[in-house]
C-alpha cells in the first residue's frame, strides 16, 4: 500500500496514476517539509521574533523589574536624543562599524590573494593565520591587553626606533584605532577563507582571454578579479558589519569604554544600563537604536541575496 | 618541459615567476608571523615568571621555565568547574545546531510549500537580532522561565542560529533530486532520506557549523554575565575577567588560563580540519 501511493509521482509524470493520489502524496512530502522547519521556527519565535517586539513595546515604558511598567510614550528616545553619553557612544560605534568593515574586508581579501599565489607552503600560511580566527575572543583580549600595556611588548618594539612610550589603550587618540586593529586581526582570517573559496571558484576562460591580451597582474586584478568578486565582496562588507556592530568584549575587556567615553559602544550601553542602573526601558530604546542599524545592513544583504537567487534559478 | 599536467596548467593562472615568486613568498611569511606571533607569544609567556612581564627587553623564551603558573593558575579559582560548564553548554549548542539546522536546512532546500521562500528570508532576517540586540527582553524571558543560573538558561537562546540553517541550505542545494526522488520509490521514509541520503553528502558543511557553532558559544561573554550570577555556573571567560580583577593575579596565569581555553577549539579544528576545507570550498589548493 505504501509503496503504490509512495510510487506515484513517477506514474503522474508517466500521465498514468490519477492526480488525485499525487497530490495526496504531493501534500504529505510538503508537511514533512515544514514538520523539519518547524522547531526552528518555533525557536525564533521564543528568542528572536518574540523578543524583539517586546523590546519595542518596553521602550515605550519606564521599567525597573520592581514596580509593573510605565507607559511613558516617547519619553526614552527624547532622554537619549538629549544624553551627550548616548550621542557619543552611538558615534563610537558607527565609527568603530565603518573603520572594522573596510580594513577587515581589504585585508581578508589581500590575505586570499597572497595565499592564492600558491607559493609553496601557502596552504600551511592559510592554517596558521586561520588560527587566530579560532582564539577565544577573551584570550585575545588579555593578550592584546598586555602586548598594548604601556610598558608591554609592542612598545618595547618601538623604542629602539626612537618612538617614545604610547599608553595605547588609555589615550583618546589610540583607544579606538588599537581596538579596530585587534579587531581585524582576529576577524580578518575568516573574511580571507571566504574569499579565498570564492577566487577558487571563479572562471578560467576569463583569465585566458585577459592573459592573450598580454594583461598584467594589476590590471587582471583590477578589470576581471575584483569585477567577478563584487558579490563576495558585498557579502564580506555585510557580514563584517553585523559582526562588529555587536562588538562587546573587546572594550570592555580592553578598555572598559574609557579613556571617558571614548570607546564605549552601543551593546555596553545597552548592559549598563538595563542591568547596572535597571533602566529596562531605557535599555530596550537603545536596543532598538542599535536594531535599527542592523537592520539597515540586512536590508542590504537581502536585496543581494535575492538578487543571487534570482540568477541561480 | 615537453608535457605539462594538466592539474598544472590548471594553477598556473595565479602562480608567479621568478622573483616575484620569491617576493611573493617571502610577503606571505611575514603576514602569516605577524598573525601567529600574539599566540606564540601568550604560549612562551604563559611560562614566564610573573614578575618579568613589563621588564625592558623581555625574553622570548623563558630562560627559566616556569609550568608551574598552570596549577597555580587553576588553583587561584574554580577553574576546572569554569571549564566544565563552558564545555557542557558549548556541546549542547553544537548538538542542537548541528540537529536543528540540519533539519531546517533540509526542508528549506529541498521541500517546496506555499511562502516557503518568505519561511527563508524570516529565518535569515533573524541575523540581525543578535543577543545583543534583544538582551534585555531574552534576559526577562529567561527569567520569567526560571532559568536564570541554569544550563538550560546560558546556551537556551543560542540552541539555534540562521547561520546554520543558511550554511546547511546552501550546501544541499546541490544535491541533486532525483536521488531523493529514487529512494522514496523504494519506499524510504523522509527521516531514513535525510540520515542516509542527504547527511552522508553534506559532511563538509557539518564539519564546518560544529566547529563554528562551538566556537561562538564557547566566546560567548554578554550573555553568561546577564544570566548567571553563583559561582557554581559561572563559563570560563566570566572566571578569566574575575580573575584578572582580582589584585595580585600575576599576568602569566591569566595568560596560562589563556592558552588552556584555546586548546579545545584548536583541537575541534584538528580534528576536522580536512572537512573544514572542503566546506568552505578550499579543497582546490594545494
């Protein structure tokens, strides 16, 4: 019995079984596909969707987890719009978010093109580089924290060519740019796996055609690599500007957000003040704020990858 | 010089001659150290005396050994139940990535039903709500579940990521259907398709959302600090902060504690090093 109605479809296509028991068998093979999506759906629902329209709503209350919530309007945007903290914090982060991006992608891609030179030994280079992608970021941080120390190694290196002690992590010039470089060094060896796969897979008749021409290796690059890359290129710059517009640990390990404010960013905000100051509902506005942001990048990242499917089917 | 294998004309499009070759390499190696020197670095200091972190003209190696900062370190704090709880919750969300995902990834690749293309861009549109996102919300949820200091509370709200679903999608797009299609004629059930038919071809994939799934929970810092206050569930790196704040911690336990949470992940990589490669497509290079 099973295996008639199981066998069906081929006979459908054949023009011999009725369409009635296709279609039976049709809809059975459809629910399993949402029997396996459900649990994730499920899932979202609880931790993501769920959370995130709360989080809206609670931005609308005054909430300290004592009393019941307060509906307060738009009262926690205007305190934001008006705390210097905030506006500061928010500009740390989109600048921390557009500095990372750039050089993570730049440099995960100059990374895949030096591998992909395929100089002798360069699939052990791609191994080892990956491994700092690998290092748990807190180890990174401490490292990083004592390498950056005022008398910690990298100064050292510095002194013998004349260059005078810099309190990288306490001075409001170098807070920053330090936290995007170690940033980038432990991000970048993913991006350069990315593209690294991506430039395997490109084409050769392309690369024919340019070297007959007698093109050279820059302009190779420049007018058939980067043009066949763009889509991994996009894809990179979005990723990495989700990845770091999350970024937590690294200030606040490394710097604690100071000197001042210079490098407290959004998700620290967020923290303290749900959960130092109990401000739920201040919190969950900057939620949203930094929800918007993300939001701006994925917009993106869909448009593209639609754009993709669209192409492959 | 008269026949050349045509797996070498193959890479020669990007090998370089000459002394752009030698030029080429020497660049690699200088990148590939200045990337690695930090780890050597907290391995080789790891072993130093305490006192000689900040002294001008630190040695590399150590001139005296010192292994001793390894037990010394784990017996400042309870490390050992530190490392037990990162491990217990980090395994839990691999297992259920690598199960839900899976699942997930299957009936998005291969099950056509109404909005089924909507069902996708809702799933991955969750990118962009990270825990850090919705921290405040997922903490009252938890809270109001009860779980706060529990296992089910640290890796409850990562047990899956649209990453994974992603990844898994993407990678048995490929397979073809007719595969599919053959094995339910011989009356396989859709469980028995998934485990024999389709996991045996998307290995790689696997490989690769285990040892990034681990990874990320393993790191995972903002949401152990929200969720957990007792001692008895604190994860690695919230003991590793605490143990830092704590005065007179010389550096080079911190950095021994370091290097005893690296292991594990490089150990994961090892082991599926050679699946990794192929799952992100790198199996080309040689």
């Amino acid at each position: 019995m099973t295996i008639q109605t199981l066998a069906s479809p081929v006979r459908t296509e054949d023009g011999d079984a009725p369409a009635a028991v296709a279609s039976r068998f049709n809809r059975r093979i459809r629910r399993w596909g949402l029997i396996f999506i459900a649990p994730t759906l499920l899932f979202l629902l609880i931790f993501k969707y769920g959370p995130m329209l709360w989080a809206i709503g609670l931005s609308f209350t005054s909430y300290d987890m004592v009393s019941q919530p307060q509906y307060i309007g738009l009262q926690n945007y205007r305190l934001l719009l008006e705390n210097p903290v905030f506006l500061e914090t928010l500009v740390n982060t989109l600048v921390y978010v557009g500095a990372s991006t750039a050089l993570m992608t730049v440099a995960g891609l100059g990374l895949a093109l030096a591998i992909n030179t395929r100089v002798p030994g360069a699939r052990h280079c791609m191994t080892a580089i990956f491994l700092t992608n690998l290092m748990p970021i807190i180890a990174v941080c401490l490292v990083c924290r004592l390498l950056l120390h005022p008398y910690g190694l990298v100064n050292q290196m510095l002194a013998p060519l004349g260059i005078e002690r810099i309190d990288w992590l306490t001075n409001e010039a170098t807070a920053m740019p330090a936290i995007v470089f170690v940033t980038v060094w432990r991000f970048a060896p993913y991006f350069m796996v990315v593209f690294l796969a991506a430039l395997l897979a490109l084409p050769d008749d392309y690369f024919e055609a340019a070297e007959l021409d007698g093109a050279g290796v820059f302009r190779r690059f420049w007018h058939i690599t980067l043009p066949l890359l763009m889509p991994t290129v996009f894809f990179v710059v979005v990723v990495s500007a989700l990845l770091s517009a999350r970024i937590f640990l690294m200030p606040f390990i490394m710097t604690g957000g100071g000197p001042g404010n210079a490098t407290r960013v959004l998700s620290m905000l967020i923290y303290e003040t749900g959960f130092s100051y109990m401000k739920m509902g201040q919190a969950a506005a900057i939620s949203v704020v930094l929800f918007a942001i993300m939001l701006v990048f994925t917009t993106f990242q869909m448009r593209l990858f639609m754009r993709r499917e669209q192409v492959y089917s | 010089m008269t026949t050349i294998p045509s797996e070498e004309v193959a890479v020669s499009r990007w090998q370089l001659t000459g002394w752009k070759r030698g030029l080429g390499l020497v660049l690699l190696l200088a990148f590939t150290i200045a990337f690695i020197i930090p780890i050597l670095w907290m391995v080789t200091m790891s072993f130093q005396a305490g006192d000689k972190m900040f002294q001008l003209g630190t040695e590399w190696i150590p001139s005296v050994w010192h292994p001793e900062n390894y037990p010394n370190a784990l017996s400042r704090a309870a490390f050992a139940g530190y490392f037990l709880n990162s491990g217990v919750v980090s395994l839990v969300v691999m297992a259920g990535n690598l199960i839900f995902c899976t699942l997930a990834g299957y009936g998005l690749a291969k099950f056509r039903f109404p909005g089924d293309s909507i069902v996708l861009l809702l799933i991955l549109s969750t990118l962009m709500l990270p825990l850090e996102v919705t921290l405040v919300p997922t903490f009252l949820i938890i809270y109001n579940f009860g779980w706060m200091n529990t296992y089910m509370g640290l890796a409850g709200p990562l047990l899956i990521d649209a990453f994974g679903v992603f990844l898994m999608r993407q990678s048995m797009l490929s397979i073809p259907n007719d595969y599919i299609e053959a094995a339910r004629i011989d009356g396989a059930g859709e469980i028995r398709i998934l485990l024999q038919i389709i996991l045996p071809q998307c290995t790689p994939a696997l490989a690769v959302l285990a040892i990034i799934s681990f990874r990320d929970s393993w790191d995972q810092f903002l949401w152990p600090l929200t969720v957990v206050s007792s001692d008895a569930y604190r994860t690695f790196p919230l003991g590793l902060v605490q143990f830092g704040e704590d005065y007179g911690n010389p550096p080079s336990e911190q950095l021994a504690i370091a290097v005893l949470a690296t292991i594990p992940v490089f150990l994961l990589f090892l082991v599926f090093q050679r699946s990794i490669n192929r799952g992100f497509g790198l199996s080309g290079l040689k």
